[in-house]
C-alpha cells in the first residue's frame, strides 16, 4: 500500500513506516492478520458508533516485544537493525507518521524537538532486562 514501507529480511518483516495521513475508507489494518501486534488506521464519519464491546482475556505467547511509535510533532530518523546489527534501513519520518518495530534493533535521531507516543507490552522490567545496547 503507498504510504506503507515494510522492512524486512527474508519473509520476516522487522518495521513498518506509516504516514497516518493515509487515506483510507473505513478502516484498513497495516498490519497482517498473524503479527502478535495489531495496527490500523481508521475513518469514520460523524455520528458513526462503535458498539460497546471488550476483549475476552485469552492466554497468549508472544514472542518478543513490539514497540509502536508515533511522531506527534517535531522530525526524527530512524534506523532498523537486524540481530547482529545490520542496517536493514534508514527512513525520516515527521509530524502524522508512526512506526512499528517487531524485531531486531532500532535507533531514534531527533533532528529537530519532537514530541511522540510510544506504546509496548509490559510489564517493563528495566532497562538490565528490557534492551540490548550495541
């Protein structure tokens, strides 16, 4: 999809680079149907309603942690790693953009003040447990 940069390796994709400016109809997931973290982007019209609902709690297995970023303001550069830190990409990215890390390593560059969101599973045990520094 235009506006979608999925890095990968082989069949294992370790990044997706989205503009949230997309345009979409409805709603339309970035993300596959298998991936252990869910992303979509969505357009609803005024007055369009999402039933109450909830998510029945379900035993899991999740295999690494997912990290999802969005850039609320300011502009960043972002690299992807494989395992051995390998630089699998290099992508700019700015204000109404988000990205999703599944796997391998990754860096954030400022390149002017930002403000972003950051969302991962927890519970976070510290950075001695959490991360692996090149």
């Amino acid at each position: 999809m235009e506006g979608v940069l999925s890095v990968t390796k082989g069949s294992d994709v370790y990044a997706l680079f989205v503009d949230a400016s997309l345009p979409v109809e409805g709603h339309h997931f970035v993300t596959d149907n298998a991936a252990e973290f869910q992303v979509g982007l969505f357009q609803r019209p005024a007055g369009h309603a999402v039933k109450p609902h909830m998510h029945p709690r379900r035993a899991q297995t999740i295999q690494g942690v997912t990290e999802f970023v969005y850039i609320k303001e300011g502009k960043v550069r972002v690299k992807v790693f494989d395992e051995e830190w390998n630089e699998l990409a290099v992508y700019e990215a700015g204000a109404g953009h988000f990205f999703v890390f599944f796997r391998g390593g990754h860096a954030i560059d400022m390149l002017e003040p930002t403000r972003f969101i950051e969302v991962k599973q927890g519970p976070y045990p510290g950075d001695k447990v959490a991360k692996v520094f090149q």
